[in-house]
C-alpha cells in the first residue's frame, strides 16, 4: 500500500503523541510489530520482587548475539510490555531479545535499579543464552544510562557474579550520560540523592576505562529531553580512552522519535534499526529482515 509523506507524518503524530503518555501508541506498534518470526516467553524472573521479570524474544532464524535492551521512563515509570515492538524489530533481524522490568522510584532510589539491570545480565536464563551469543546491551533514555553503568562499571555485575568482560558491545539511544537537567533537579536529588559524589557517580562519563566495550551512540539533533551534547561527551571520552565509539546524530528527530523509529510503521523517522544492525552484523552475523 502506498502511503503518502503527509500520511504518514501524520500517523507518526498520532502514534508518537501516546508513545509515552500512555499504552495506546506502544499498543499500536506492538500490534503491527507481531509476527511469526519469532517466539515470546514472557515474564520470566530474575529476582524475588514482581518488578524483576523480563520478556525474551526468540527469533526462528538467530543469529550469533543476544541483546538486552532496557527501557527509560525517568527511572519512575515504564514497563517492558510497552516495548514489545523493539524486541520484534531486533527479532526480525535474527537478534534474540532480552527485556527487563526494574524496580522504580519511589520503591527503590539509585543505584538500585542499575543493580536490577545487572542482576537480570547474570541470572541463569541470560547466562544460559549468553554462552553460546555474544552479549549487547543497549538502552533507551535512562534506559541508556543504566545499560551504559553495567557495561563500563565492574563492580555492578562482579556482585552477581558475572563479568563486565561478558558485554560485548553498547549501544546508547539518547543516554543522559554526563548531566542532570537543571529544569529537573528536584527530582533528580529525589532519585539520585542531594550528594554530590553520588550524583557524579551515576553519570556514565565517569566510568570510561580503556577496557569498556565497543560503544555505537544513537541520539537526535532535535532532542529536547537529553541533548546531543551529551552524546558527543560519551564519545569524546571513550576515544580519549582509546575505546572505539561511533556516534551518529539525526536531523529531526526527537528524544521519543529515535526510538520509535525502530516500530515497523515507523522506521522512515529515522534509520535506528538500520543502523544498529549494520554497527552489529561484524559480530553477530548477516540476516536478512524477516517479512
């Protein structure tokens, strides 16, 4: 069917106007992001609290990776059903999925649900699929922050008994990685606490070591929410570091469309699938899109 540019724009408008406001845009894309190409288990734990579950999406033709990807939400809101669409997108391309829920503010405070992302990397099922799969974690929003800690801090997975070793690659899709929002400050000394040591401790900048993983940084020019400067921080410091980093900004495109590019409806927002996966194919293995 073919659909016109001002169709489709205004779709997009639809969708993305309760992309986060709610369930109805995720409920969209997800619906049409359904296939038979892969294979869901839901709600699998990795921990006591009913926050620490997470949904594995299988493809039938995998390749050699397993991405878990974790979701933002100001780190008080969220949940992993909202994001069935990216499990589908990467599934389509032979990635078998990981998607974790996590405990949020108010019930627990920083670092509290970093440790949720780590524990979910070392429980059984994920270090099961992981032997035989190279490991990407990847996030979205403070999402992106959370995914970026466990890959660059040790001391978040060595308390599960795993390894910062094990992650293979990061992916950042608009990280708040080297800043707290000004016009948000009360409620980030909420989350994160009024010291300042422990707010310099959660910015993802201040763990650059020369052994971090590869690192591909997604973010759009038109971000209001995390601005593109902090996407040129992360990668500064990581090639200070000698840690190979790419980073790739997008004209027109928005904290919320950088993410909601990756629903099939939608992926003329902005090329993220597309580029995630050309970043991955050297280490996962070449498939093509499953219809």
């Amino acid at each position: 069917m073919h659909t016109s540019s001002g169709g489709r724009a205004c779709f997009a408008l639809i969708i993305i106007s309760f992309l986060f406001s709610g369930c109805s845009g995720t409920d969209v894309l997800n619906t049409l992001g359904r296939a038979s190409h892969y294979r869901a288990q839901t709600d699998i734990a990795y921990g006591d609290n009913p926050r620490q579950t997470m949904d594995i999406y299988r493809p039938q033709e995998a390749n050699s990776c397993l991405v878990m990807f974790v979701y933002g939400g100001s780190w008080d809101s969220g949940k992993k059903e909202q994001y069935g669409f990216v499990g589908a997108a990467l599934a389509r391309r032979g990635y078998t999925v990981a998607i974790p829920d996590y405990r949020l503010y108010p019930e627990v405070t920083y670092s509290d649900f970093v440790d949720d992302i780590a524990r979910a990397v070392a429980s059984e099922p994920v270090q099961k699929m992981a032997e035989d799969k190279s490991l990407v974690l990847m996030g979205h929003s403070a999402g992106a922050m959370m995914a970026g800690l466990v890959s660059y801090d040790a001391q978040y997975l060595d308390a599960w008994g795993a390894s910062r070793a094990q992650v293979d690659r990061y992916v950042s899709l608009a990280g708040p990685h080297d800043y707290f929002l000004p016009t948000e400050k009360a409620q980030w000394t909420r989350i994160f606490g009024s010291d300042k040591s422990r707010q310099v401790d959660a910015l993802t900048v201040n763990h650059i070591h020369a052994d971090n993983p590869p690192t591909l940084i997604l973010h759009g020019a038109d971000d209001e929410t995390v601005t593109p400067k902090s996407a040129v921080s992360l990668e500064q410091k990581l090639q200070q570091a000698g840690v190979s980093a790419e980073r790739k900004t997008y004209e027109g495109v928005s904290h919320v469309k950088l993410v909601a590019a990756m629903g099939r409806p939608l992926g003329f927002l902005a090329p993220t699938l597309e580029d995630i996966d050309r970043y991955l194919q050297p280490l996962c293995g070449v498939k093509n899109e499953s219809k």
